[in-house]
C-alpha cells in the first residue's frame, strides 16, 4: 500500500526558531549552519510520507504531536489529515516546561 503523502508546512514561529537556530551557529562556521539547515529541512520534508513514524512529544502525550531530532535539535510537528505542521524547533537540552510558558502552546 502506498503511502499517503501530505504537505509540510513551516508555522511562523517554527521558521524564526530555525532561522535562529542557524544563525547563532554561522556565527563560528557557516558550513556547520548549512549542514544543519539542510538536515532540518530534509527531516521535515521526510514527514511528507510517514509522519507517524516518529515519536509522540513526551512532554504533550496527544498522539498528534510528535518530533523527530535534527543533530541536537527537536523538530516539533503536528500531524493533520491533509498536512503536517512543524509548529517548533529548539534545542533538546533546554527546559521544556520553560520553553512552553514563553510560547502559545495551543500552536503545539
């Protein structure tokens, strides 16, 4: 059976989170930026087919929310009928409750 393919979408607040991501990190090497940029790119893009396949945010535990790892970094998304939502991307090693006072939970 054939994979149902759905769009990826990028939330405002998870291309800013990226686009900082990647900028502190060009800051020491453009090259390591890049890589990680791409990686995260792929990652969401791999969602397309299989969004399923990776596992449910523990800290949320609804089923609809999951994340896969860019290097050391969580891909937040949000899996819908027709499309995925990647609605964060931060670094694993920071505080997740404080990382969800300072931000709209009801994106996740």
């Amino acid at each position: 059976m054939a994979a149902r393919v759905r769009a990826v979408v990028w939330s405002d607040a998870a291309r800013n989170a990226l686009d900082e991501v990647i900028e502190y990190i060009a800051k020491d090497s453009r090259p390591a930026a890049m890589r990680v940029l791409d990686a995260a790119l792929d990652a969401a893009q791999r969602l397309a087919a299989f969004p399923e396949r990776a596992r449910v945010v523990p800290e949320v535990n609804q089923e609809a929310i999951r994340e896969v790892f860019v290097f050391r970094h969580r891909l937040m998304y949000r899996v819908e009928s027709t499309r995925v939502v990647v609605v964060a991307f931060l670094h694993g090693a920071r505080d997740f409750a404080l990382w969800r006072d300072d931000h709209d939970v009801e994106q996740l």
